[in-house]
C-alpha cells in the first residue's frame, strides 16, 4: 500500500494508515503518534529530525513487516488512527459546544508566513510560528479555521556562519515529497485554481493544501509554466528580494488567496488579516461587491463588519509601505474594475500625517476592519498611539484598537518530560482540566526533587544537542577550525547556570547588550565555584545590515578565550533547536529596548517547561511577571540612557539574585528556591499564555460577533 500522493513507497496493508497520520501534522502534537513512529526505528527518527514522511521512506521494510504483526504496536496504531479519524469531525469539541449555530460560517485566516513543524521550512520566525500555533489550537478547539498562505519552495534561509561570524545566507530548497503537503487540482484537471492579474499580465495561482489536525492551511503557488518566467519566482522565497517583488506577493497572498477559497466553495464568515501582509485580502473582497451591483458604501462596510485585523509591530518603520506609482502598477486590473472609485482605493492606504506618497498596509488593513488588535496589552496602548491619527480629534485612550496577547500552544511546546510528570502527579487526565479555574495551582505541590530532576535530564538532552550539532558543522564546514567547536558550544558544562537568548537579530532586540561591561561579565561567567553558560541563537534579516553586525558582535564573544568557552552561539535556529533550547536552559533572557518589542512568544514556551524568564518589561512580560516567577528590568527613567541603565539593573540581578539563587542548594543538592521560582512559571505561563487562551478570546470578542454581524466598529476611519 502506498501513502497518499503517493510518497511513501510501501507499507504493510495492516498499518497502511501510517501515511494518513503522517499526513496530518496533528501528529506533531499528538504524543501517541509521535511514540508510534518513533517506535519504528529511534535512531532514524532522531536522524529525520522528527519527519514522519522522510522516516516512512527510509525505514526498513522487514521492520514495517515485523511492526504489522506486533500486537503492542498495533494496539498503538489502532490508537492513533482513531485519534486521527475523530478529527475529521467537530463533534464535541470546545467551539461545537458553545457556538453550534456558527459551524458552517468559516474563519479565513490569511498570513504570509506559517510555522508549524521544522519539516515545512516556510517560516522565519515570530509571527509564522504564532500562526502555526494558532491554527494547532483552532483544530483542538474545533474552530471551522481556514489557513491562507503562500508556498515557499526556497524556504527563509539556511544560515551559514563565515570564520568572522558573518552570516551568510544560503537557500533552504526542501524536498515536498519529504513534507504533507499536497497539491490541490485546479478544474478541469488544470493545475492552477484561478488568475489574478498584476502588472499587465495575467499570472496563475495554484495551492498545496497541508492538514493541521481539522484546520486546513492553503499555500499559494505561481510555479507553473503558464506563467511569465518571473512570475513563477514570485513565491519561492520568503521576505526576499526587492520592495516590488514584496508588494507582488502580497497581491498574490490576498486576491489570490480570496479567489483559491472562492474556488474550492470555501465561504468564509469572518476574515482575519494576521498583519498588514494580508491586507489586499480585504480590498479584493470590496472589488467582488461592488462588480457585483453593491454601492462602494455598502461594500466597505460589509467587509469591516466581517473582517479582522492583528497588528504586531509597534513602530512605523517595521510596517510594509509601497510607493503609490509601485501599487498603482500592481494593482491596476482592481482599479480597472472599480473605475470611478480609484481615487478611494488609493486613499484607503494612505495615512493623513506620515510617508506621504506611500501606501500603507496596516492603514489599508486598519480602514476595512472593524475589529483591530495588537498582540499585548502594552501592544494594545502603543498601537492606539502609534494609529490615532486615522481618528483625528480621539484621545489616544478612545482609539477602537484593542489587545489580545499572545500564547503558545501547550502540546507542541511543553517537553515529555514535564507532561509525564504533570501526568505522574495529577493523573492522565490533566490536559481535561486545564481551563477549571486554579488548575495550574497544583503545580505548587510537585516534588522538588522530582521536578528539578527532570530539568536536569532535559539540560543534559539540549547539550547534547548542541555537542553534536557542533560535531556536524566541523565535519561539513568548518574542518580544522577549532576555534569554531569553541564557539558552538562543545565546552558547555550541565552543571552551570546556563541562560539562552534566541531570536531574530535585530538591533532593538540588543542580543549584545549583556556584554556590555565585559570585565563584569567574565567574572560572572568563569567563576570556579558558581560558572554561567550563555547560550546564544537567531538569524538576521538578509538586509538588516546592523543586526548581522549584532550576530557578528556575539559570535565573535563565543570565540573569545577570555570567556574559556562559556558563551556558544548556536547556528541554523529553527523550531526543532527551538523546542530543545526553550526545554533545556535554566533561564530564559530577553532584552528588548522598551516598547518596541510588540509581544514575544520565546519565554512563554520556556515557562512551560518551567524556565524563569529574565527580561525588560515589554511585551508579554509587562503583564505576565508576578515577582515570583522570574525577574525584571526596571524601565529606565526619563532622562537615562536606556542601554546603560538596562545593562547596569541586567548585571545587578545576576550578581545579586539570580546567581546566588541558583546556586544556593539544601542537603540533597537542590536549588529549592530556584525550584520555587520554576513552579510559578509554569503556573503563569500554562494558566494565562497558551494559544489556547488566546484562541477563545479571538472567538468570543471577535469571530463570534463579526459572524453573526455585530462586528461594526464606531467612526470607521475610511476618510
């Protein structure tokens, strides 16, 4: 028997449903599926990196034989394959229960980016794995969740440290056989589902669907060779090339994305727009209106009422805007159907104080949805102030801009160890519980012992990986270069104090803002009797020139012998470095310049592992920190040099608090008041802070009532 799409070569008719779970990335969150298929050759497994397909393909073919007739395995198969079959329906779920009448009115949810399993590489960071996120919760919560995407063959990047720690950027082609995803067939047999027009030509747009548990997730697809030679480039890379190739893909991302689920008889209910990438998304929906009779009053209204709108950067710059001559071109064909309107589209994009002559994503995003959002509650008042002026005369307090903040999903980022003991002391049936009111507090009754040990074994298991990480890297890249082994991490001790920092590399971020008295910090460090660990991961942005001189900066402090090889920078991070590093450090550290960090998702993932976070109180922090479950960066006062000021209170509370707690152990070696500290991020982070959470409140305050038309906001700012 062979997978569907055929990819996976043969498998044994008795468990020939192994391709359909691998099929469905549900199985990345499933511990049943995972241990299925780990069960079919561990080595290979951790060889794939966790690739259900890619492992399939690979095994040995006695060993399928021989799992067929295994009765243990079996009963794990038959276990699984009902699991998977009960997600083909809603039944029961969270949503099915609380809003049964609004089964059939799906949510469209566009983003330019979807991070959901190291496997589909189409992701660069922050946003698409809070999207991936989003749609794991959406499945588990039964919510009728479409994803709109777009197909990136060429991925972000893979990243390749020179000797002087500058990055270079090295395409990321995968293989699609190796992934779940699956070509969609266009009518007729055609490859492609519909046409979207763009600068003069018409270019052909297909989709590759993947399954996230019940949430369909649609990546778009110009690749074919109907298509002018540079239009087939259009989606190959993310965030790459020029301000003109952007602008095109973002056209191709909202018209093209609306007219694929028009295709394929998806009638969405409610649009959400997941930053100002999708925004196109919600003029194209004006342009099928008013083509079909609507007046262009009614039709703009009609999309508000029904739209939604995530904003995740708090400052100007960090916003897609595109010179007027540049949209005009893209967009002709819109403003050709619109006609006497055309002077109305352009304006829905333009800001009445900033860029004039520029045409703003998040305005146009903000003007045809009723609902907006930023992603914190700090966010949320940044936001109001940053946008006040598209309701000229408001306080920035009375601007309709709400928050709902981040979280992360539970299963996909809690370890198996700390679910097994969560499992061990509660009982099986734990995750049943999680929304009761005080649940999380049971954490408080873990035994020390039990759960610093299995932080401990999750530490060994992260420098392990970094070891052989570093072990690859020298065999393929880096040869006689010792100096490189240094700086990856193969001197790390787990029995030190070891903090991680992993992010994008941009300068507001202020990766390097730790070394910054470099006298004080190598005495925290080498200490003989209490030694630190830093460990280091990220990627700049190809064209952010200062961030790669920020990685270049920590890089080179990794090589620094003065450190005697307690700094390590991890290179390549991705999700599965991800998960080991947000599961293994003993202290998670963000360092974001006040406010510009919208919300942040990484400490949220170590707190459910248990990992105190240390941080400026921006973000999430600002309202997750209790006192108790971690530490924090008093803002600067008005006058002082944020940097100095920042760095200064960093170095204090290692010195002080964070170092000495750790360190300080009862008769049996353990750091109980650091354990104590762990129990409370654990608690905050699994009660306020999953995806979870984050999903219902999207659903009560905004999909519920744009669905059933409430979602009309006052004074929509469409002048």
């Amino acid at each position: 028997m062979t997978s569907p799409g055929g990819k996976i070569p043969y498998l044994p008719e008795r468990i020939g449903g192994l391709g359909a779970i691998a099929h469905n990335l549900s199985w990345s969150w499933s511990r049943d599926a995972r241990a299925l298929f780990r069960a079919l050759d561990q080595p290979l497994w951790q060889l794939t990196r966790h690739n259900p397909i890619d492992t399939l393909r690979r095994v040995d073919p006695a060993r399928l034989a021989e799992c067929a007739e295994d009765p243990e395995f079996l009963k794990r198969y038959d276990r699984v394959l009902e699991q998977l079959s009960q997600e083909s329906h809603r039944t029961g779920t969270w949503f099915a229960t609380t809003h049964p009448d609004l089964q059939d009115r799906p949510i469209a949810y566009f983003c330019a980016e979807f991070g959901l399993h190291n496997s589909v590489p189409i992701y660069s960071g922050g946003l698409g794995v809070l999207a991936g996120d989003h749609c794991k919760a959406s499945s588990d919560l039964g919510l009728p969740l479409v994803g709109v995407g777009l197909f990136y063959m060429r991925g972000y990047f893979d990243q390749h440290l020179r000797l002087d720690g500058w990055q270079e950027a090295v395409d990321e082609t995968f293989d699609v056989a190796r992934t779940p995803l699956d070509r969609v067939p266009g009518p007729g047999g055609e490859p492609f589902l519909t046409t979207v027009r763009t600068s003069g030509r018409p270019v052909h747009v297909g989709a590759w669907r993947m399954m996230v548990g019940r949430v369909p997730v649609y990546l778009l697809d110009t690749d074919y060779p109907q298509n002018d030679p540079a239009d087939r480039e259009l989606c190959q890379r993310l965030y790459g090339g020029s301000d003109e190739l952007r602008l095109r893909q973002e056209w191709i991302l909202g018209v093209g994305g609306v007219r694929v689920l028009r295709s394929l008889g998806v009638m969405p209910g409610v649009w959400h727009a997941n930053e100002g990438h999708a925004a196109f998304m919600l003029l194209e929906r004006v342009r099928e209106m008013v083509v079909q009779g609507r007046s262009w009053s009614d039709a703009v209204l009609e999309v508000r009422r029904t739209s939604v709108f995530t904003t995740h950067t708090p400052v100007p710059a960090g916003h897609d805007a595109f010179a007027l001559p540049q949209v005009e071109q893209c967009i002709e064909s819109l403003l050709e159907d619109l006609g006497e309107h055309r002077e109305a589209v352009l304006a829905l994009g333009q800001s009445p104080s900033r860029d004039h002559g520029l045409f703003h994503m998040p305005v146009l995003a903000i003007r045809l949805s009723a609902s907006v959002n930023g992603v914190s509650r700090m966010h949320g008042d940044v936001s109001r102030r940053l946008w006040k002026d598209l309701w000229p005369g408001r306080a920035p307090d009375q601007v309709p801009i709400r928050h709902v903040t981040n979280g992360v999903h539970l299963a996909t980022w809690m370890s198996h160890h700390i679910y097994d003991l969560l499992t061990r002391h509660l009982g099986p049936e734990w995750p049943n519980w999680i929304d009761e009111p005080g649940f999380w507090h049971n954490v408080y009754t873990l035994d020390d012992a039990a759960l610093w040990e299995v932080h401990f074994d999750l530490k060994i298991v992260l420098l392990r990986a970094i070891r052989e990480l570093a072990r690859r890297r020298w065999v393929e890249h880096w040869k006689t270069e010792s100096q490189h082994l240094v700086g990856a991490g193969t001197l790390l001790d787990e029995r030190a104090l070891t903090i991680g920092f992993a992010r994008r590399f941009a300068t507001y971020k202020r990766a390097s803002l730790v070394f910054r008295d470099v006298e004080r910090l190598r005495r925290l460090l080498v200490n003989p009797w209490r030694p630190v660990h830093l460990v280091f991961a990220g990627k700049a942005h190809p064209a952010d020139e200062p961030g790669k001189q920020v990685l270049q900066q920590v890089y080179e402090f990794s090589r620094d012998p003065r450190f005697e090889g307690r700094v390590a920078f991890i290179e390549d991070y991705e999700m599965h470095l991800a998960h080991r590093l947000v599961q293994g450090v003993d202290l998670w550290l963000n360092l974001p310049r006040v406010p510009l960090e919208a919300s942040g998702t990484s400490g949220m993932k170590a707190a459910l592992n248990g990992v105190p976070h240390l941080s400026t109180l921006d973000g999430w922090w600002h309202e997750g920190y209790e006192g108790k479950n971690g530490w924090a960066i008093p803002t600067a006062k008005e006058g002082e040099d944020p940097d100095a000021a920042d760095a200064e209170h960093l170095y204090h509370l290692l010195e002080e608090q964070v170092v000495p707690l750790f360190y300080t152990r009862d008769a049996r070696g353990i750091p109980t008041g650091w354990v104590e500290r762990m129990k409370h991020a654990l608690r905050v982070g699994g009660e306020r802070f999953t995806a979870r959470r984050m999903v219902q409140q999207y659903a009560t305050q905004y999909y519920v009532p744009s669905a059933r038309g409430e979602g009309v906001a006052d004074d929509p700012p469409t002048n």
